[in-house]
C-alpha cells in the first residue's frame, strides 16, 4: 500500500507557487509604498520573468490536460459493463471489498485485512472491487473517470459503489469533484493496478449480475 500523491503532488506545487508569488507581490508593492528609491529592472530580467510566467502556464495547462485525458480514457477497449450501484449484503460476490473514508482533503482506503493507506489503492487487473464510501466531515464526491462512476457522499451517509478494475497495470485517476474546501483541488487518489498485487477473495459472480 502506498502514499500515491505524497505532500508535493503537482496541485501542492502550484499553491506553492501561487502563495509565494502572492507573498513577493505584496512585498513589492509595500516597497513601492514606502521605498523612496526606485528600481528599475533590467531588460533581461524582464525576460526572464516573462519565461517563468510562460512556464508556469505550460505547466498549468499540461496538468489539466493530463486530467482531461483520464477523463476520455475507456476502461477497456470492449463493450462490457464495468461500474455501478450497489445496495446489498452480497460482499462475496467481489474479489476485493474496500472501506473508503473521504475527508478534507483525501481518501483513506482500509482493506478486508484493516490495513489502511492513503490516497492509493491497489488491485489486480479485471478484478471486481466494491467501494463502501463514507464522509467524516463535510459532503464528498467520488469519482474514478475510467470507470465512468460518480457518487456524492453526505456525512452522515454511506454509498455502495462496484467497479471492475481496468486489464491494463498502471495508475488510474480517482478524486473528488464535489468543492469541499480551500483543499478541494488536492483531493486525489490513485488506482493502481498492479498484476503483482496479491488477490484475497475469490469471484464467485460475475460483474453483469451484481
């Protein structure tokens, strides 16, 4: 289990940036205030100032595009039903079942083995996960674009949600699209498929009957 995002994920690194930009402009203009004497910048300081804008923007954009991608991404390349509700006592019919516990700002995922990691949780491919969503503060979203599944979480209630993991390893986007705060923007896990990952329950329905 892992930490997937860790504390200098791509969002943190923009506030970062943006709160330290916020801090020197409003240094500068106090100097402008009370310094009586003028600087004038250079011309290549200018330019140079102007490339690290341009950069940031890049930056900026190559995030969101990154983000729109996994939101056009089909979860396998055949028609098949793969995510949906759920409202049930049935666990066994999953190969995995995961509690998730949405909070300001993450997801905590603990197993059927009580092990607990945040904002990671990893699968096997083309296995069937159930997902008991809870909130233990203020009203979540949880949404995993390649499965094509949203649910919004109040605090004082519970959402059952199936998906079959995606045949092909690798990281697949999960997050909150619900604004839950000045953190909102960082609330993001992964789904990590791993054909390593050790399977702990067996499937004894299929994914169409659930």
């Amino acid at each position: 289990m892992e930490n997937a995002l860790g504390i200098w994920g791509p969002q943190a690194i923009m506030m970062a940036i943006t709160a330290s930009f916020t801090i020197l402009g409003m240094v500068m203009l106090l100097a402008a205030i009370f310094v009586k004497k003028r600087w004038k910048p250079s011309y290549s300081f200018e330019f140079a100032f102007i490339a690290v804008m341009l950069g940031l923007v890049y930056y900026a954009d190559r995030l969101s595009t990154n983000t729109y991608t996994a939101y056009q991404e089909n979860l396998n390349a055949e028609e098949k039903m793969v995510s949906g509700n759920y409202s049930g006592e049935g666990e066994d019919a999953f190969d995995r079942v995961v509690t998730v516990i949405a909070f300001q700002w993450g997801f905590g995922f603990i197993n059927e083995e009580d092990e607990i990691s945040r904002n990671a949780i990893v699968v096997k491919p083309g296995e069937s996960v159930l997902f008991k969503v809870v909130s233990n503060d203020v009203i979540h979203g949880f949404n995993i674009p390649v499965a094509q599944i949203t649910a919004e979480i109040d605090p004082d209630d519970k959402r059952e949600l199936w998906i079959t993991a995606p045949d092909k390893p690798g990281k697949y986007l999960i997050q909150c699209v619900n604004y839950c705060g000045v953190g909102h923007a960082q609330m993001k896990a992964w789904l990590v498929v791993d054909e390593g990952e050790e399977q702990t329950a067996a499937l004894t329905t299929t994914g169409e009957n659930i």
